[in-house]
C-alpha cells in the first residue's frame, strides 16, 4: 500500500489563499473575539496563522460553540450526517 505524501494543507492552494486587499497585518481584535455558548460561527481560515487551524475540510461551514479550551473554541459541526467536534483558535472564526 503507498503512502499519502503531503501534510495538513495539502490541494489548498486557492482555499486558503488570502485577497490581495487583505493581506498584511492582522488586527488583534480578531484574536480576542469572543462568543458565547450555542452562538453559530463560520468557519473562515486565516491562513497566516496555523495555530489553532481546521482541518481544509470544514471550510466556509458553519458550527455552533459548545464551549472554550484553553484560548480555543470547541465547536459542533456537521460533517455529512455526522456531527463533528472542532477545536479552533478565534482568528480562524467569523460570527454569523
């Protein structure tokens, strides 16, 4: 059997390619974003920070907040007709 060779962001090339008008400096207000429990979130790579990132899958999806890990969030996303649980950093989360 062979081996998958690639890493976390591999075939994202145009998924997780920021706008010309945006790239730059990242205000800190998007770091320090908060929500609330049962709030809806959409799930919006900021591709110059890896930490706390998604897997590409969940892409432009919509999750509700569950609850807060560390600085993270941990969300429920449905992913087919499963639900999912992400945990994700605030920078990569728009509220809807």
């Amino acid at each position: 059997m062979t081996k998958r060779i690639g890493g976390f962001r591999r075939k994202t090339r145009s998924k997780l390619k920021k706008n010309i008008r945006t790239r730059g400096k990242l205000s800190l207000t998007k770091y320090f974003q908060e929500f609330k429990e049962g709030q809806r979130v959409l799930l919006h790579a900021e591709p110059s920070v890896q930490a706390g990132m998604y897997f590409p899958r969940f892409h432009g999806k919509v999750g509700i907040v569950k609850g807060k890990k560390g600085s993270c969030y941990q969300l429920t996303v449905k992913d087919g007709g499963k639900d999912k649980t992400l945990v994700v950093h605030p920078v990569h989360l728009k509220g809807v």
